[in-house]
C-alpha cells in the first residue's frame, strides 16, 4: 500500500512522511478517524514506507523487496493484530491471517461488518483475547528481521478488554525499533492506559471532491452516480464501495416522489409508493433513506441562509430549493428524524412494509396536517 493510492488526506500523508525524514518517529501512535477514513490505509503506508528500501520524497518507491513483500502484507517485520471472533480460547489473530490478507487486499477500507463476512463468526462477539496479547508480546521480544523496524499494526483497540493491560509494559518500554500503530474509531471506548502511552495522529474523512474523483477513477462510476454515491457517503469510502456494488437506483426522484405524496396527502399512492420501497432490498433501503436524511440536511442549510456549504447537484439543488417553500426547519428537522429512526430498524431488520408506511404516515402529519413532534404527541405548528 502505498501513499498515493489512499483518497484524500494529503496535510495526514505529508506530516507521516515528515516525520520519516526528520527521524522523528513515535514507537506507539494511534489513528484515529472514523469508518472509511482510510485510517487503516494509511497506517499500512506508512509502515510501508518506513521500511523501504529506496524511499521517495512523497512516497515508497513501490518496487523494492521491502515494498514487494508489503504489498502482499507478507513482510517478515509486519504485523497485524485486529478483533476476531474466536471458536476456541487459544485463537489467535495468526489463526485468521489468510482470511485477513484477503479482506484487506480486497478493500483496504474495510469496517467490521465487511471482516465479519469473510469469517464464519456466526453468533459470536467480535474481541482480542488474552492469547492474542500474549502472541503480540512473543512477536515484539524479537529483532527486526530484514527492515529497520519491526511493526504492529493494532485494528481497533476498541475491542481488547482489560485484558489489554498486559500490552503496558511492551508499550511503554518496546525492544529497539519497535513501532506500535494503533488504527481506532472511536477514542472513548479504548483503554486510557493505552491511549496515554501513545502519540495522536486525527484523521478527518475526506472530503466530497475526493470521494467523487475515486469513484470516478478507481471503479468507473458514471458522473452522475459518482456524485450521487459520494453525496451519501458522506466520506467514508468503505460506504461508497459498498454502494458501486448495489443496484443504481435513482434515490433522489424516488425521495421527492416520497415528499410530493406526503404534501398532498395522497393516502392511495403512498400505499403503492410504500410497496415499492419494500421490494428494494435492505441495503438499498438504507441508502435511500441515507440520502432522504442527508437531502434533508442540505435543505436546512438552504433555509438557514448557509447556500454556500450545500453540496447537491444542479437538479437537486433545484428541486431542494422548490421544496423549502412548502415546509420550515421543524418541519425538515421532524422528517429528518424519522428517516434516522427508520434508518435503525432497517438495520434491525424491521417488516419493511410496516415500516414504511409509518414513516410515510408521520411525513403526512408533517407536511399535509402541519404538525411538528412533540414527545410522543404531534401538537400544530
């Protein structure tokens, strides 16, 4: 994995490459950014880089033995431990390393759903176990064996328990040239004695512009469905990814269709209408509703007099523009709340129709009967 294959994320890219340079490299540093940032990319990288045998000013040079070995994750001084879902008590990351290479050459922005479906996990919970940090112990007692550093990349450390204490010691007081590089979503859930021992490195998601020319580029996405799938992402490609694989649905005629029927109250159509939404299957489903709440937003801006943060196309611009006519930010806050609730249950497998049709009566009561929610009571606006 090299620097220039990552979406975005260039002042990240530049400061890591820096840091090489001016030999000022951390031995314990934790990305942190959200799914589908290409924290983890990035962290592959950077490892890469650090070991090259010929490093460019901007990047690994990609070619020497060093980099050849990276590029299939079968470095002899590169390690990988992540959450597993353990079938006995004495696995260990190394027992699912093929099934790992695989996931992650598949999709270097992989999220935990994806790396659970390449496992047969089943029912299980997905953690790092005491057996998985008494292997990361044994691994980094030893010397580097080709490169200068040898290097633990740690996949969300979210997932070691207490039993993560154990790491403290190595951590703290590593052998000469051992590098510890956490990859995390979320710094609340991780251990503080690990987060104080280690150096911050915030990655943000990257941005629409990126997300689009990737899709563009990478995977051959036609304009319009590049900038659509972008818009719903929301920057995490790992989303994005998952969208090129979907059905191109028109998500934004079916949304003002949606719209349209809930102000006029036509109660007959939107029965039909509901029926439609139903058959699209459950990942459609929640980019459909992804897009309304994202759309939503966009209009709230509009209406807020922020015209220059919206980032909708020409078209949808347009039609957004058409739509705050007929409704206030209450109104879009309301709507928008019943697409993140409907959002929740799809993911949790709720009847589709039933659920629909909920959602279409409340967009009734919003936009027809100009009611707002008010606890459980919808009370006139």
């Amino acid at each position: 994995m090299q620097f220039k294959q990552i979406v975005g994320q260039h002042a990240v890219k530049q400061r890591l490459i820096t840091s090489v340079q001016e030999n000022r490299v951390s031995h314990a540093q934790l990305f942190l950014g959200p799914e589908g940032s290409g924290s983890l990319p990035l962290a592959v990288a950077y490892a890469q880089y650090l070991s090259c045998e010929n490093k460019q000013p901007d990047d690994s040079c990609g070619v020497c033995s060093s980099c050849r070995k990276y590029q299939k994750l079968m470095h002899p001084d590169l390690h990988f431990s992540y959450p597993f879902f353990a079938k006995h008590k004495d696995d260990t990351a190394i027992t699912f390393i093929e099934q790992w290479r695989e996931a992650f050459l598949a999709n270097p922005y992989l999220n935990l759903d994806n790396w659970r479906d390449n496992l047969e996990a089943e029912n299980k919970q997905a953690n790092i176990n005491i057996a998985e940090c008494h292997q990361i112990i044994k691994k980094l007692s030893l010397k580097p064996f080709e490169s200068q550093y040898k290097i633990l990349i740690l996949w969300l450390p979210e997932y070691l328990d207490k039993e993560g204490n154990s790491l403290l010691k190595i951590i703290e007081e590593p052998q000469p040239n051992t590098l510890f590089l956490l990859v995390a979503q979320n710094q609340d859930q991780i251990l503080n004695t690990i987060l104080s021992r280690t150096q911050l490195i915030k990655i943000t998601a990257p941005g629409y512009d990126d997300v689009k020319d990737y899709l563009l580029t990478e995977h051959g996405q036609p304009e319009s469905i590049a900038a659509e799938i972008a818009y719903l992402s929301n920057g995490n490609i790992s989303e994005a990814i998952a969208m090129t694989r979907q059905d191109s649905s028109n998500y934004h005629t079916l949304f003002v269709q949606w719209l349209r029927l809930g102000v006029t109250n036509k109660v007959i159509e939107l029965v039909s209408f509901v029926e439609q939404l139903s058959r699209m299957g459950r990942e459609n489903q929640k980019n459909f509703l992804r897009y309304g709440v994202n759309f939503m937003r966009e209009c709230c801006l509009l209406m807020a007099g922020a015209g220059e943060l919206v980032h909708l196309p020409a078209s949808e611009l347009e039609t957004a523009q058409k739509m705050i006519k007929v409704m206030n930010l209450d109104f879009a806050q309301a709507i928008s709340d019943e697409l993140e609730k409907a959002h929740y249950h799809v993911e949790r497998n709720a009847n589709p129709k039933i659920l629909f049709l909920d959602v279409s009566l409340q967009i009734v009561k919003i936009l027809f009967f100009k009611t707002t929610p008010n606890g459980a009571q919808y009370m006139p606006n």
